[in-house]
C-alpha cells in the first residue's frame, strides 16, 4: 500500500540548530516527492519537491531536501533554524494519478 | 490575486443536518480535491476531481459527497452519514498531469472549520 511516514511528530529546538525531518515513503512506479509547510494561521504551501534528476534538492527559506531511492527517504534539513520556521511540516508523495499522500505532519517549535 | 477560496471560514452543525461547504478557484487548474486534516493524522484525501463531471473517491469518502459542475467550483456535502465530521477541511487545486513544470504541485485554500454540536 501507498503510505508516508514521518517518524518525528513534535520538534523543539532553540534558534541556530540545525534541523532534519525524516520523510519514508512507499509508493509503486515513478514517484513525486514534496515538502509542504503551515505556518500559524497560513495556508499550507510548497516548500520544495523532486521530481526527477538532482536528488538534493532546495526550497525556499534555506530548506533543502535529498532523495535517496535505495533508503526510500526525501529528509528534510536546514542549517540553522530561526524562530519564524515554527510550523508544521507535512511531507508528500504522488504519482501518475495525480492522488497525492500525506505524512501526519512533524510540528516544528523553535524557541528564540 | 489568483487562488482559491473556501467558505465558510468556520461552521457549526447540529448532528443530523448536511452542510456544504463551498471551494472555488481561479488558478484555471484542471484537478480540484478535498481533504480532511485532524491533529496527528496528516490530511487525508476525501475526493477528487481530474475534470469537469467526473471525479473519484479518496481514502475516506464515506458519509461525503461532491459535485463538480464547474471547472472552477468543487463543493464539498458532510452528510449526516459521517460519523465524525468536526474537522478542518482544506480544498486544493493542481494543474493536470502532464507537463513537468506545475505537475501535482498542489494550491491550497484557507480551509473551513466544521464543529458539530
């Protein structure tokens, strides 16, 4: 069965760590893969994706995300996280029928 | 400004009462879908639609309904079937699959708050 698992469902960090989100997907066939992120009170929107050739790739915000095929993996990092990256992080896969999946999200804290 | 719009913004219902709940675009996008979002369950796909007058059940469809009579317009039915309708429920747009750039790259609305009383 088609399914995203995100492993972390609550991160605090303090401002300037650095941060790694795990992402594990199983999906048949080619597939594409997403960051998405709610900040409070905002709309879901797109962080990043990957969709074929470069598996490192980066989003807006200093967000960058790498696929790896053989672990079944698109983790998402930063460097160094600031107060405004408070939010949750959903991460996404879809495929040819245009159906996307969601993870249950990882609620992301910084504390300044 | 292009994007969608959800209303209402909050709604509350009496058990046994359906209630629509109203999704339109102006993205021009082909695909519309409806999902359910709950604390520490992700969102979860109720419906979707590829094209005008057509459109396929998701993983949680029961007790649900929708039409798509417009390309721009996908409203959502919570019928008194469903057994637990207090949700957030965002709509979303993408454009068809086919072209690389845009493909099932999803714009979300603001979402529509349902609490039964």
């Amino acid at each position: 069965a088609q399914s995203v698992s995100q492993h972390n469902h609550h991160v605090i960090l303090s401002e300037a760590a650095s941060l790694e989100l795990g992402c594990n997907y199983s999906y048949g066939g080619t597939v594409n893969l997403f960051w998405y992120v709610q900040y409070p009170g905002q709309h879901l929107q797109l962080l990043l994706k990957y969709f074929s050739g470069d598996p490192l790739v980066k989003g807006i915000k200093g967000f960058e995300a790498e696929f790896i095929k053989s672990k079944f993996s698109f983790n998402l990092r930063k460097p160094s996280v600031q107060w405004s990256d408070t939010a949750e992080y959903f991460c996404a896969a879809g495929g040819a029928t245009n159906k996307l999946i969601f993870g249950t999200g990882t609620l992301l804290a910084v504390q300044p | 400004d292009g994007g969608i719009t959800q209303s209402p913004k909050y709604l509350f219902r009496k058990e046994g009462q359906n209630v629509t709940l109203s999704c339109e675009q102006n993205l021009n996008h082909d695909a519309m879908y409806w999902y359910r979002q709950d604390p520490g369950q992700g969102l979860r796909l109720i419906y979707y639609s590829q094209i005008v007058n057509d459109f396929q059940k998701g993983d949680i469809a029961e007790g649900y309904s929708v039409s798509r009579e417009k390309k721009e317009s996908f409203p959502l039915t919570v019928t008194s079937a469903q057994k637990n309708p207090t949700a957030f429920y965002l709509c979303a747009s993408s454009m068809s699959q086919g072209g690389f750039s845009g493909a099932n790259v999803l714009t979300f609305g603001a979402g529509s708050r349902l609490t039964v009383l």
